[in-house]
C-alpha cells in the first residue's frame, strides 16, 4: 500500500492510521479466506520533508521509530503489519535514486533511469509494484512527464509498462466476438488509469490513443463494462 503526500499536503496521525486501515481492508476483502497473506502486505508513506509532529505522536502511542537508512523511517511495535514513512527530500541521491521518482520535484534523469531499468521487470507483482509507483510519480509530476513523452524511446517504455493491461482489454474484446467488447474493455482501463491520477495526455502517450478519443472515454461518450 503506497501513499503519497506533497510538502503542501498535511501528514498527521491519522492519515497514518489511515492507510494502514486501507492495507487491512484490502486483506479483509480478498476473493476468499486469507487470499492475500498479511506478511505479503507492507505500508509505505513517501513525503518531501520529514513529518517531526507525525513522528512525535506514533512515539507517544508507543510506536518505535527507527532510520533504517537515509530517508527512510521504519515504524515498528504495535501494527499488524510492516510500515516505512520515506522522505523523499534526505533519501541518498544514488542508493535510492528509484525512490525518488514519487517527489513532486523528481528530475528528469531519475525518471528515465527509473523507465530504463524497470524494462527488465516481467513477472506480474514486479509490474504491479511499479505501476503504482508510475501512477504516483505521473500524478506528482505531470508537467515533466508530458516533456518524457516526447521522446520516443521514453515514451515507447511509458506504453511498454502498460502493455499487461491493453493486452487484457484487448482479450476481452476477443472473448465477446465483438469490435464493441474490446472498446469497453480499453474503455474500462482507461477511466482505472485516470482515477489513480493520470491526466488524459500521459493516459494518451502511455496508450498510443488520440488524445480527443481519450477525453471522450473520460466524459461518458464511450461506455465501459463496469
């Protein structure tokens, strides 16, 4: 469970509390009993600058706080499961470099880097991983992704990222016998990726769609299979 806080956002206790909520109840709702193993589930809050108030009080309820290493605070005792809060800000510029993509001031060279290596990540929970980092950071950095995307290499790995969910819609079409199933099923994943954050033009590089066809899923013009 990933969340991510801009230095202008309020990081408090109970956003904290929050989004360790969300992490049982997505072990809670799992398609049967103990579908999703609470040792496979971990929290990660990632934020420009330390959270001094928010740290404070986690020690007052008896939480422990400890600097696994540079930026990077592991919040232990008294949680079901494991929990960091990253400050994007302290973490080390080469150890981490990866990390830093989900600032809200990520560099251009970090990004490509971070697109370059993850070209090698093939099995479904590393794709998983890093399409929600992607989301984040896209969702953090819209005006930087959108200078990416015009580079055709970076843009061809934006899409390659992707690829798992196209290929989905695309069976699904399949499936039904009909040029309208595959339509709805784009459609579906489409309006999934703009409600994790992404903004129609980085949905259209990362699709290779018309922008204009992209906006007209958005605003209902194109059904999707709920």
């Amino acid at each position: 469970m990933i969340e991510y806080k801009s230095p202008e956002d309020a990081l408090t206790i109970d956003d904290f509390y929050k989004t360790v909520g969300y992490a049982c109840l997505y072990k809670g709702y799992g398609e049967h009993v103990d579908a999703v193993p609470i040792n496979e589930l971990t929290v990660s809050i990632f934020r420009g600058n330390r959270p001094e108030k928010m740290f404070l009080t986690l020690q007052k309820y008896g939480h422990k706080i400890e600097e696994n290493s540079q930026g990077i605070y592991y919040v232990t005792e008294h949680l079901p499961l494991p929990a960091q809060v990253v400050v994007t800000q302290e973490l080390d510029q080469g150890e981490h470099r990866r990390l830093r993509i989900l600032s809200n001031h990520a560099k251009k060279e970090d990004i490509e880097e971070f697109l370059r290596n993850v070209e090698e990540m093939n099995t479904p929970r590393d794709r998983q991983n890093v399409e929600a980092v992607l989301q984040v950071s896209v969702k953090a950095n819209d005006e930087l992704y959108r200078e990416i995307r015009r580079d055709a290499n970076m843009c061809d790995a934006l899409r390659e990222l992707m690829k798992d969910d196209l290929e989905d819609a695309r069976k699904m079409g399949e499936a039904k016998g009909k040029a309208e199933g595959k339509i709805m099923g784009e459609a579906k994943i489409i309006l999934k990726m703009n409600h994790s954050g992404m903004s129609p033009e980085n949905i259209a590089s990362i699709t290779g769609k018309d922008l204009d066809e992209i906006c007209a899923i958005l605003e209902g013009k194109v059904s999707a299979l709920l």
